[in-house]
C-alpha cells in the first residue's frame, strides 16, 4: 500500500472510498463493504448529507473509536466542512 506522509507525522492511505452523490443507504452499504474488503480510508463531507450512513457503515462494521483493519493498521475516515462567506 502508498502512503501520503502528512505534516503532523501521521500516514495517509493512497486507496479509499469516495462516498459522494451516495444516498444515506449507499452510503452505509459501500462503507460497510469496504471496510469488510480492507479499505483503510473513507472520504466523505457534510455537503455530501450522507454522513449517518457513513456513520452506521462503521458501525455495522464492527469498527470502533479506534478504527483498525484485520492487520493492524489504521483506518482513516476524512470529512471536510464546506464554509461560504458572506
């Protein structure tokens, strides 16, 4: 697997799932498969209006505050908040 190497020193996974223009049910399912098959990242914002899917995703998953794969490694899920200004 790639990595990103961030400035804070952690390490980011090159492959995840992008969960835009998925519905709330999408959103869970795909989280969910992914993560089963391996998927160490998960993409999503608040402008997708999908992040309780993502959320029951995880959390069918199995997945805990602490979110890790069968070997060990670290799953990352990014959000991003969209800010308009006035």
């Amino acid at each position: 697997m790639k990595y990103f190497d961030l400035n804070n020193g952690e390490r980011m996974p090159m492959v995840g799932i992008g969960t835009f223009l998925f519905s709330p049910a999408e959103a869970e399912n795909s989280v969910y498969e992914a993560l089963m098959a391996g998927y160490p990242l998960i993409d999503t914002a608040n402008a997708y209006m999908n992040e309780r899917g993502v959320g029951r995703g995880i959390k069918r998953s199995g997945g805990k505050r602490e979110l890790k794969l069968p070997s060990g490694e670290r799953k990352i899920a990014v959000g991003r908040i969209i800010c308009g200004f006035v």
